[in-house]
C-alpha cells in the first residue's frame, strides 16, 4: 500500500519516462488496478501481455492470432517543431508502439482534445498531417472523439491516439525476450527529435539543419521481422536510449553492453546537446527501435535496415551478457577503454517533446 500524504502532488517527473515515472506507475497506478483474468469474462479469449508488464502496448488472444493495443497521449511544445508536427507524432507514437511488439498495426482511435481560440488552420494542418502519415503507415483511423476546453483551462492541444494491432499467435515481440549472447542494433542516430526540439526552442543557430526523426516505422519493423530471430524491440521515446536499454535489461533479466564508438550521433546534436548541457542517450527519439537479435542473424538485419530510408544510419551498438551480480545493468565501453554503468534516468531532461 502506498502511503499519500495530503501535501502530495503530480510533478512533471511522473511523466517523463525515467525512475520516477517508474515509481508512479508501479506503486500507485498498477494498485489502483486489479488484474482481471481476460479469459474468464471471455472464454474464446486467450491471455496476452498484461498491464503489470509494463510494455509499449497490452495483448490478448483470438484463435491463432494475438491482438496487440497500446494508446499514447502527445503534448508536444510547440505543436510545429522542426522536421514534424504534432498530427505526424501522435499518429507514429502509437504505430510504432504496436509494431516494436512485433505486431502489425491495423487502425487508430483518436482523441483530440483542443483549447477555445486555438487557430482552426493550425487543427486543419494537424489533422492533414495525422492523415498523410496514416497513409504512409497503410493504417486506417476508426474512430475519434473532438473536446474543446475554455480558453487557458488548456495549453493549445492535446492529441491521444489509441492503435490495435495483430500478430499470429506466438510470435509476439516481448521486451523480456533478450537472451546472453544476443546482438544489439539500433536503427539510427540518437536524440535527434528531443535536441531539435529543444535546440528550436532556445533558438540556437547552428542547428538549423537539425530536424527531428518523427516517423512510422511499421514498413521498416515488417522488413526485419520476416527475417525472424529478433527477441527484443523497444522505441528509445521519453528518457531515450538510456531508459530503453535499462528496460530491456530488467525485462530480460540479463546486462547489456554497448560500445561508445559504435553509437551513431549527429554532430549536431552532439554539439547541441553539449552546449545545452543534456545527454543526448537520454533523450527522446521518435523515429528509431532498439533491436535485440540472435548474432548469427545481426549483419543481414543490419543490411536490411540500411536500405530504408528510416534505417539508413543503423549500427550494431553492443551485446547482451548475463547479468553482473544478479544486477541487469547496462554498461557503457566508453572511447578511451574505461567502463561504466547507463543508469535509467530519473526522466527525460526536456520537458514536453512527445
Ligand atoms: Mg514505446
């Protein structure tokens, strides 16, 4: 039971993917709700992913298919950033969430839930852009719901979706599926969606040609998943690849090494970030997966994301290992040939970028 004082409030930190939104959700949220046996209110139904398991979405069984549903809330500052918008990340936060379990998504709920006063053209290019990025991801929206809040009751916009998606059954992608010897990849160059947007907010000129990575990556997750042997996929958003790779770690019970070298950063974020005083391995990407592979089949998925156009920076970053003293920690091979541990965040350093 955990203890609530009368003085105990939200903070920003209980949103923002690190130790502390951890703690939120494992001692109060998952309390408030008591596990319930799908199966026994449905008996043609099957038991999935639950919500105790804390995955990118939930799952359930129907004959020799799994449905998998995940749903994301997205209040990104400002709304139009560089690179993407917030129809564009509200519409690939959720694709992306569905596919990284191994499921290909099939339709979206939308919820937007708008302030009085807010520009109707600004709705119109969020809508438009939600749109084109759902054609991009072959998906369909289903259904939605439209609120309007009085004037200053919100900040601007928020846009919730709420994707499903199908997997046959026992071919779903857990983030506890990591085993020792495994190789890790990932699709891409690091921070760029939370570096952007925040190098965009303070206005520094040198990143000008920096843009966030928003993207569905449902077509490039489809091309690596036929070729099978992948035990593990996470997308690096809130708290970035830091809290990612210490997600996957605890999940799978085992440590995850990786090699500084082998990281791939843009230059400019890299300077950014220095500048602005951030780590950019904890920051939000919103176009990348972490990949988890058996090493035999490492190259040819590496060689496959390379030819996509979301995949074409991809690098094989480290190893999985047993765990070090019982402890599933992710370790760092830094440049110079020193060690030392990635801690999970206590959240993500910017505050509002999905
Ligand atoms: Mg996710």
């Amino acid at each position: 039971m955990v203890i609530i004082k009368d003085d105990d409030v939200v903070e920003l930190a209980h949103g923002a993917g690190g130790k502390v939104m951890d703690s939120l959700i494992k001692n109060f949220v998952l309390e408030s709700f008591v596990k319930r046996s799908i199966s026994k209110s449905i008996p043609f139904l099957g038991e999935g992913v639950g919500l105790e398991a804390l995955e990118d979405g939930g799952s359930f069984q129907v004959g020799d298919f799994e449905i998998v549903v995940s749903i994301d809330g997205h209040t990104v500052k400002p709304v139009f950033f560089p690179g993407g918008d917030l129809g564009r990340l509200a519409v690939s936060g959720t694709v992306n969430d569905v596919a990284v379990m191994g499921a290909e998504p099939l339709v979206l709920a939308c919820s937007v839930i708008v302030e009085e006063g807010y520009p109707l053209k600004d709705l119109k290019r969020i809508l438009d852009s939600a749109n084109a990025t759902t054609e991009e991801a072959d998906i369909v929206i289903l259904t939605g719901d439209t609120k309007v809040m009085p004037r200053r009751e919100l900040d601007e916009i928020v846009f919730t979706t709420a994707g499903i998606g199908i997997v046959e059954s026992g071919k779903i992608v857990r983030n506890s599926g990591l085993k020792a010897g495994d190789t890790i990849i990932i699709s891409g160059t690091i921070g760029d969606h939370g570096v952007a947007l925040l190098a965009a907010r303070e206005g520094l000129e040198f990143t000008t040609s920096l843009v966030s990575d928003v993207a569905p990556l449902s077509g490039l997750i489809r091309e690596i998943r036929n070729l099978g042997q992948i035990t593990a996929m996470k997308d690096p958003t809130r708290g970035g690849v830091s809290s990612a790779l210490n997600d996957l770690a605890q999940s799978s019970k085992a440590s995850i090494w990786i090699r500084e070298e082998s990281l791939p950063f843009k230059k400019e974020v890299k300077a950014a970030a220095e500048m602005l005083g951030i780590d950019p391995l904890e920051v939000t990407c919103e176009g990348k997966i972490i990949i988890g592979c058996k090493a035999e089949k490492a190259e040819e998925i590496l060689d496959t994301l390379k030819k996509n156009k979301y995949g074409k920076d991809a690098a094989i970053i480290g190893t999985v290992k047993p765990p070090i003293s019982g402890k599933p920690l992710v370790v760092m091979e830094t440049s110079v040939g020193g060690k030392r541990v990635v801690e999970k965040p206590i959240g993500e350093p910017i505050p509002r970028v999905c």
